[in-house]
C-alpha cells in the first residue's frame, strides 16, 4: 500500500499545498468514483458530468494551492459543497441560456406532436395532451422557485430519495431539506393559483 493511501484527506490537502503532486493525486483518486457519482444523480449527460467533475477538481486544487481550505477533518463535506454548489451554477447558467433562446412556435417540435397525438389511433390521446400540458405547466411553476427549493422537490419526487438522502446529497441538516421542501410546495401551491 502507498504511504499516501493511509493518510488523512486534511493530511494529503496540506501536503499538497506543500507542492506534493502525488498527495493531490490521491486525493482525486480516492473521491473520482464518488464525485462522478454525486454528478450523475443530477445529470445523465456524461460531457457535463465530465465538465463538472473537472471544474470541481479544478477548484479544489487553486483553493487548496492559494493556502485558502482549512483542514478541519471535513474534507468530503468540503468537497461535496463545492461539487453541488457547480452543480447549481451550471444548472442556474444553462436556465439563463434556456431563456435567452427563442423558438418560432410555428416550428416548434411540439406543436407536431399534439397533431400526432391528436391522429394516433390511441384512445387515450387526449389523455395524452393533458398529461404533457399539465407536467409542463408543473414545470414552469417548478422554475419559478429558488433553486434550493427546485433541488428538493427534484431529488424527492422524481428521484424519489429520502430526506436523509437528499439531506446528505446537499450538505445540509434533514430540517433544512424539510423546510426546503415545505416552503416549495407553499410557494408552489400560491404559484398555481395565480
């Protein structure tokens, strides 16, 4: 075994800070599998988990080189807040990017659809068009809470995680996933009747 795989995390982060490349080595080597793992519970595509991933490492090392991290024996939690934290920031961009484009309805893929709906031989098109309608209007109403608060009812209903999971997976106290999610479906429920 490598005398480094027996060190600490807070260890290897100061030892790394110390210009030992190898501590940082393995470090990543200890977190990669974890990491990607925590990604791809918000994603399933693999360029952005990659993206991510890295960003994430890229920043571990420039606040660990610049003296900036304090080892305080939390080093995964550490390391989990900023994974998530990128994790938001890209989602936050790509909802600003998402809103910056325009589509002409006249083209729009969706408005095909409704017509192949409409024509299938399915007795249930209609059925169809009222479940895409009322999961899109969900969704808009779903954007329109701070992202804490989208986080939660994601990871509780479509990920269908527990509290003490979600509570793990953002780095905060099963209350505050709790308050989170009871403070969105409040603000939810006063979206949907406006």
């Amino acid at each position: 075994m490598n005398r480094l795989e027996t060190l600490s995390d807070d260890q290897l982060a100061l030892l790394y800070a110390d210009g030992c490349n190898e501590a940082f080595d393995a470090l990543l080597t200890r977190y990669d599998a974890y990491i990607h793992t925590y990604i791809r519970f918000s994603t399933a595509d693999e360029d952005l988990i990659e993206d991510i991933f890295q960003d994430t490492f890229i920043k571990v090392m420039t606040t660990i080189r610049r003296g900036k991290y304090t080892p305080e024996g939390k080093f995964k939690q550490w390391l989990t807040r900023i994974t998530h934290n990128l994790v938001m920031d890209t989602f936050r961009r790509q909802k600003t990017e998402a809103k910056q484009t325009i589509y002409p309805q006249e083209e729009s893929a969706d408005s095909d659809m409704v017509f192949l709906t409409i024509a299938s031989d399915s007795p249930n098109g209609e059925e169809q068009i009222i479940q895409r309608d009322t999961l899109d209007e969900l969704h808009d109403k779903l954007a329109l809470l701070p992202l804490e608060q989208q986080e939660v009812v994601r990871l509780r209903y479509w990920e269908e995680m527990s509290f003490k999971d979600i509570a793990d997976r953002t780095g905060v106290s099963i209350n505050t996933a709790l308050g989170r999610m009871r403070y969105a479906l409040i603000n939810l429920r006063k979206h949907i009747q406006q």
